[in-house]
C-alpha cells in the first residue's frame, strides 16, 4: 500500500501571475478561463485608453552595500503597446497530475519520493 495520497482527478494550477495559486477541477478552470477572458478584455481597453498615465516597467537588482535590493524603473527601450499586450496576456491554467495530498512541503517531497520509487519499479 503506497504511503502517499493522490487526488483522483487531474487539476488545473490556476494563477494570477504569482508564484502559488489555486488548483481547480475542469468544470471550475473552465468559468475560471471566460471569466479571466472578459476581465482582461476590460484591463487591456482601461490601459489603453490611459496611456498619459501608463508606463513600460521593468525591474533588475541593485546591491549596495552587498545586500540584494530590488529596483522598478520605467522602460524607454520598449513600446508601451507591447507592455499593455504582455500585461493582458491570460496565465493559462495548467493540467497538473499527479497531485499529492500534504501538510508540507517535506511531505510532499517524501510522498513524491515514493511515488516515484513505484512507479520505476513497474
């Protein structure tokens, strides 16, 4: 008897652009999908017709004094178009399976671990 436990069902990782998000049935990721559609459809008209107010961003790292610090600034090489266009673009939800049931990320691996483990042994 394996020493893990698996949703039965393949999920879907639906994020908004951060790291961690939701994982979520087809039927949910599917009304999930229209409704981040129609939602970006409305970001994209708001940017676009803001522009005065919008600009092209970017980020990279500054160290002083050896210590890692983040710095946004506004990006003159790009085109504020291309940026309204990547800033709409939809994360696609992704199908995920197999899904471990955990309390940790320890769990997880350990849980992956055998898993894996029975699966090379078929």
């Amino acid at each position: 008897m394996a020493d893990y436990s698996i949703h039965p069902g393949t999920l879907y990782n639906y994020t908004a652009g951060v790291q961690c998000g939701v994982l979520v049935t087809e039927r949910v990721m599917r009304k999930l999908a229209r409704l981040q559609a129609k939602h970006l459809l409305e970001v994209k008209r708001l940017l676009s017709d803001s522009k005065e107010e919008v600009f092209p961003s970017m980020w990279t790292l500054h160290y002083p004094e050896g210590k890692q610090t983040h710095v946004n600034y506004i990006d003159l090489s790009c085109s504020l178009e291309d940026r309204i266009r990547s800033a709409t673009h939809a994360h696609a939800p992704k199908a995920c399976y197999p899904v471990f049931i955990a309390n940790s990320m320890g769990e997880a691996q350990a849980m992956a671990e055998a898993h894996h483990g029975e699966v090379a042994e078929v």
